[in-house]
C-alpha cells in the first residue's frame, strides 16, 4: 500500500474510510511479508511479520519504472 507518512505505525479507526485516491502520488511504499512456521524441537508455531517502507524513487527504480518528477516527494 502507498503512503504518504514513512511511519510504521499508523493506527486509524477501523470506522474511518480509506483514503484510495492518493495511491498514485504518494512517497512510501508499505510492503510485509508474513510467515507461518513451526519449530522443529518445541513443534511451537511463529506467526512473524516484516515489514518495510520504501521510498517511491527506489522503488521505481527497482522495478525499472521511469521516475516522476518528484512532486510526491515531501
């Protein structure tokens, strides 16, 4: 999901509307990868979650978009 605020923590209520439209010209791209495992020994199951926030630039870059012209940028 694309932000505008890098901060991992961005707590809203769950009754507050999503704001769909500024996907497009936000600066931050949220990505999490989430896994399921068990232990081998304990057979004890981890839900663990990473989660990065890139910059719009270096994600375009990365995927081998053209850049903006860097009017999302703060």
């Amino acid at each position: 999901m694309w932000y505008h605020d890098p901060a991992l923590f961005q707590p809203r209520s769950q009754y507050a509307p999503r704001d769909r439209t500024h996907g497009s010209r936000a600066g931050y791209l949220r990505s999490e990868k989430q896994v399921i495992m068990r232990l081998p020994q304990t057979r004890a199951v981890v839900f663990a979650i990473h989660t990065r926030v890139l910059a719009r630039a270096d994600v375009m870059r990365q995927w081998g978009a053209p850049q903006d012209d860097g009017a999302a940028q703060p």
